[in-house]
C-alpha cells in the first residue's frame, strides 16, 4: 500500500523489515531523520538494538563488531560523517563484513556546506564497498532492502547513496514492503564464519607483503562478480513487489538516441522528463541512469553506449585536479570501441546548486556539436 | 588447564604484554569474544596465516576497540547469546590517546564490555614514541632527553581517574608484578555488567631498556616505590589495593631503566615528591 511519507521515514521502515541486530548512528545533516526514526522504533520495542554513539567513526566501527558477531547491521550518515569514517570503510570491506550503511549525498567541506552533492561517497568509490546511486525515493527504499541481500550474498558492504534533501526529504507517495514480505525476499542472516566462542577464528589479522595483495585481489575479483548478483537481485525484487530499479545500469528511450545523458541520482528523473519532451518534438535523445558505481557495470555502459553520437556526462563530483570521475570511467569502457561517441563532462548540482530541467535543455543543446567539453554548469 | 592464548606468538622475550593476556584468559575463560586494538600484541599473535588466539579474536583497526566490542555485545545480546563476554585488549596509544574519544563513548553508555589497557607507557609498536602515559622525565624518540628538555616534562594523564569519571561500575589497576591480584581484579570484573575497565602495568623490554630477565621485578618494584597504586573504583568507591608497608625509593625503580638514565638527582627527587604527594591525597 502506497503511503505519502518524508523519504528518510521510509527508508527507516524498509531497514527495520530488515530486522537487523544492530543499529548505531550518529546525527548529521541531510541523514539524521533515518537515524531518529530508527531511534523511535527500538524506542516502540520495534527494532533489537540502537546504538547512539559518540561519532560516525564509531557508528560503522560499531556495526563492524555486530556483523563480525554475526549479526545483521546498519548505519546512515552523510558527508563530513563519511569522510570521518573513511579509514573503517576501507578495513569493512577488507574484512568481508557485509554491512549496509545510507549515505545522504552532500557536499564535503571546505567550505562548510550541508546540500546535496555526491564527492562524499564518490570519494570512497576505491574502498570495496559496492555503491547503488538511487535515482528516486522508491527506488532508495527498495535498495536500501535490496543491498542486505546482496551484501551477506557476496560478503560485500553496501552503500545506498540517496541524493541528501532530494531524496531523503522530499515528501512523496511510496510503498514500503511490510515485515511479512521482507521476510520473503530476503533470508535470515546466517554468516559462514563468525566470532563464536564455540569455534573460534580470529578476523582482521595482519597480513605481510606475501599475502596482503592477493586479498586485496579477491575484494576486487568478488566485485567483478558481484555484478551478477546485484542484476539478479533487482530481478527477484521485480518478481515479489513488481517494481525493479535497473539492476547495473539502465537505458532510457535510448535504443535509437543518437545523444545521450548519463549520470547518477535523483538527476536521472529530471534527465527523463526532458528527454520526453525532446522526444514528442522528434528529437532522438535518451537517458542512461547509472545505478552501480561499484562494481562499475564497463560491458553494460559500453553496450548502451555503443554507435552513439554523443554522450554527456553529468555529476554532482570532481577529482579535484585531473577529471571527473564518472566521466573517467565511461571513457575507459568506451574505449575498445573502434568508433566511439563523443563523450563532454558536465560538472553541476554541488553543494546543491540547482539542476532544474533547463539544465538538461542546455546540455543536449551544447552535445550537439561532435567537440568534447568540459563545463561546470 | 587449557591455555586460550598459544605460545609460538612472536613477542620479545620478557614483555609484559602477553603474560597479561595469557593470565587474564585463563582467569576469562573460553566464553568470550577477544576485541584487539592495533598493538604489539596484534603483530605478535595474528600475522596471517597463523593466530596464537584459541577464543574468537577481531582487530579492526588502532583507535575503534570500544566501538567494536560495543557492537559485538549488542549483536550477541540481540541474537539472544546473553553469556559471551566481550573483553578488548589495548595498549596506552589507543586507551589514552587515539581510541579514547571512542573509549569514553562505549563507558558513557555503559556497554557491557570489560576493557583491559596494558600500558607500557608509550607507541611500542612503532619504535617507543611518547603517548599520554608516558612518566615524566621518561625518554621516548619523540620526548628525548636532550641539551635542554630532559625526557617527557609532562606527567602521566590519570587515565583511570578519568575513566572512573564516566561512573561505570567497575575501574581497577594493577601490575603484573602482583599477578594474584591482577587475577582477582579480572575475575571480580568477568563476573559484573556494564563497562569494565582494568589498567595494567606490562614493562616494555626494548622501550623500558632493560635486562629482560627483569621484567616482574620491575613491575613489583613499580609498586613498591609508590610510583603505580594498585586500587579498585567499585561503584563509586575508592579503595587501595595493597600499600606497602614503606615505600622503597623511586630511585631503585627509575635507575633499573635506561629511559630514565639521564635524569638528574634533583629531577628524581621531583618524581619522588610527585609520588608521595599522590598518596598523601588518597584517601584510605
């Protein structure tokens, strides 16, 4: 049943069906109502464990410990929080603990900005958490579901990234699975291996040189594989609830585009709606949403992109001093193509600088000369 | 008696570390979840492929072992185990200095965690530096006794006190050099819930720079002279362990370690001030 909610209360509902062991959150901006209404439901006797820590650095080392003691674990923060985190991120991943965590997108400081932007997750891009871009409230909903499966499935930790006020505070119509489907979709959490007194291992030893890279290699390889999953998760999610999110990466009206708009996030909605209208006056334009920065789908993007005149890419990220990252990758895959699509780097939406349809408008009128740009709209 | 931390770990001979972990496991039991911050004692008992643990060991990483053990006890106890006992092992960098803001987070919540600190009195690990434990006038490589500053000018931060501070129920110190009583600490706190913090004192051979056959008597003596009470804050209330009957002088502590070689008479007898002034303000 549809309900009009605030996105971050239903995206708590949707991890409280979840039923995880361990809940530990830190209060910040733009992630803070998912924190409190997670807070309300073990306040209702709804939810086993909240934990209010002290720091987002202690949030994710919290539901570390939790899912090394086999349990179920969540987090949500956003921004200087995550920055915060960084160096728990990396080891989280290292050490196959499949937690899941919400990022709120926001800009990272200097100077001190609370709006949306995504450089505070794209910046963990490298630290082998698989990162799922929500292009829509329903969609951050369901994902938020999705990535439990897919994280204790490939012992992988999973960011939802959802585009900060947006997403997480737009008011709108949504449906939250209820406890009794959630159920259905997605099993108990029985880990291989955990911290048991009955058969004791030790997790997170120090490796030397002789094998610290091979199980560097092993993230990266479970990764490839992951892609797979992720797609047949977004399957098996459409089977149950009818409704499936374009699992890796997705094309929109763009079989036949010859220009096409490719980003990540919330953008995407509004990327659809112009292409709509340009569509209705024939011009042949269409949308790729990418959904998995990590692992990042090259094939799929290659394949969608193939034969295409020219490709904008729009992000709300920049490396600072070499090029923007998205835009980085989609060349790399673009680039065993004999004949590739002009590709420009559309740089807009930080520290929540409007990106209304206008701005879409632009952008396909700027792609339609064959020469590469790179603008900061 | 089964023995949950194996020899064959690659510590120095002498060090005080794992004599601490061995005994307090063997006090602990084989029903607990150990929780190590980055150490010495890491790279002595995990390096991949082998483990000297025979209990369930995780290392994260220097500065989050509270914030580790608080997770791991709340997904036991919300997995319905209300048995285990989670107990982290952490040297004086992550207890006072790098993990402290985590530290006082899991007392503050009063976490059902037994914390036991084995302080050496400086970054070990990485080659003997100076951290907020670190006695005054001690040389480290980053407080060196030089031309014009002598060794570490600051005293020791009263981590224990400040612990105690979060009024959680059960803060102790001890020494390895009074195993009994370091037992007896270990076995009362097993016992108790909430946030448990136990303060040893484990000399550091190469840092402490000294005859590693020495160890336990450095440690006894360490409390002989007055330089380390042993004391319990049981709910609120202070007590002392043991008081010897009268204090040896610090000299015979200080002179047995190369750390504090360079220290004049008249700084010595700053040390010797500091302490009796200490135990005057105790309140027995």
């Amino acid at each position: 049943m549809k309900k009009t909610v605030e996105v971050s209360i239903a995206i708590a509902e949707a991890v409280k069906n979840c039923e995880p062991d361990v809940v530990a959150c830190y209060p910040i901006t733009p992630s803070t109502h998912i924190a409190e209404t997670l807070a309300k439901f073990y306040a209702d006797g709804e939810l086993k464990s909240f934990i209010a820590t002290e720091s987002e650095f202690a949030s994710i080392s919290a539901i570390c410990g939790a899912s090394a003691a086999g349990g179920r674990a969540f987090s949500a923060t956003s921004s200087q929080g995550l920055a915060l985190m960084h160096e728990v991120v990396y080891a989280a991943a290292g050490m196959r603990l499949p937690i899941v965590m919400v990022v709120g997108n926001r800009a990272l400081s200097a100077p001190l900005n609370i709006w949306c932007d995504q450089q505070d997750s794209v910046a963990e891009r490298d630290s082998g958490w698989i990162q799922l871009y929500c292009e829509s409230a329903q969609e951050g909903v369901d994902t938020a579901i999705q990535a439990f499966k897919i994280a204790e499935s490939t012992m992988l930790p999973v960011m939802v990234c959802v585009d900060g006020f947006y997403l997480t505070h737009t008011v709108e119509q949504v449906e939250v699975p209820t406890l009794e489907e959630v159920r259905k979709f997605l099993p108990k959490f029985q880990p291989k291996v955990k911290l048991d007194p009955e058969n004791p291992i030790s997790m997170g030893e120090y490796a030397t040189p002789e094998y610290y890279q091979g199980f560097r290699e092993d993230v990266h390889r479970d990764h490839l594989a992951a892609k797979s999953r992720i797609v047949e998760v977004d399957k098996e999610f459409e089977q149950m609830f009818g409704r499936s999110h374009g699992g890796l990466a997705q094309g929109y009206r763009i079989e036949d585009a010859d220009y096409v708009f490719a980003g990540m996030g919330s953008v995407i909605g509004n990327a659809k709606e112009v292409v709509d209208e340009l569509r209705a006056k024939g011009k042949k334009v269409g949308v790729l949403k990418i959904r998995s920065l990590r692992p990042f789908p090259g094939e799929e993007v290659r394949k969608l992109l193939e034969g295409k005149k020219h490709v904008a890419i729009f992000e709300k990220s920049y490396s600072l001093g070499s090029f923007a990252p998205v835009y980085a990758e989609v060349i790399n895959s673009l680039y065993p193509l004999r004949k590739r699509p002009v590709v420009s780097s559309f740089i807009g939406g930080l520290g929540g600088k409007d990106v209304p349809t206008k701005t879409v408008h632009e952008i396909f009128k700027m792609i339609k000369k064959r020469e590469p740009l790179e603008i900061w709209i | 008696m089964e023995e949950y931390f194996a020899s064959g770990h690659t510590a120095c001979a002498g060090c005080g570390m794992p004599i601490t972990v061995r005994h307090a496991l063997n006090v602990l039991g084989k029903d607990v979840i150990v929780v190590n911050a980055t150490s010495c004692l890491e790279i002595v008992s995990s390096a991949y492929p082998r483990s000297a643990w025979g209990v369930p060991y995780i290392h994260s990483l220097f500065e989050n072992s509270g914030a580790i053990a608080t997770g791991a006890v709340a997904s036991l106890r919300a997995q319905g185990n209300e048995h285990t006992k989670v107990v982290v092992f952490a040297g004086d960098g992550s207890t006072y200095d790098i993990g402290f803001g985590v530290l006082s987070g899991m007392l503050e919540r009063n976490d059902d965690v037994l914390y036991i600190c084995y302080d050496n009195e400086a970054y070990m690990n990485t080659g003997n530096q100076r951290s907020g434990s670190t006695p005054f006038g001690a040389a480290t490589t980053t407080s060196p006794a030089g031309k014009v500053k002598h060794g570490k000018m600051q005293w020791k931060k009263p981590i224990a006190e400040i612990i105690a501070a979060h009024q959680i129920p059960y803060v102790a110190t001890a020494s390895i050099g009074y195993m009994a009583d370091f037992e007896s600490k270990v076995r009362k706190a097993k016992d108790m819930k909430g946030a448990r913090f136990i303060l040893v004192l484990a000399p550091c051979v190469t840092g402490w720079n000294y005859d590693s056959a020495k160890t336990i008597e450095i440690a006894k003596l360490a409390v002989d002279t007055g330089l380390w009470m042993l004391y319990e804050i049981e709910d609120g209330k202070f007590k002392v362990s043991y008081k010897p009957q009268q204090f040896k002088p610090v000299a015979d502590y200080l002179k047995m370690q190369a750390r504090f070689k360079h220290l004049s008479e008249e700084q010595i007898k700053t040390i010797q001030e500091h302490m009796n002034k200490a135990w005057a303000e105790v309140k027995q």
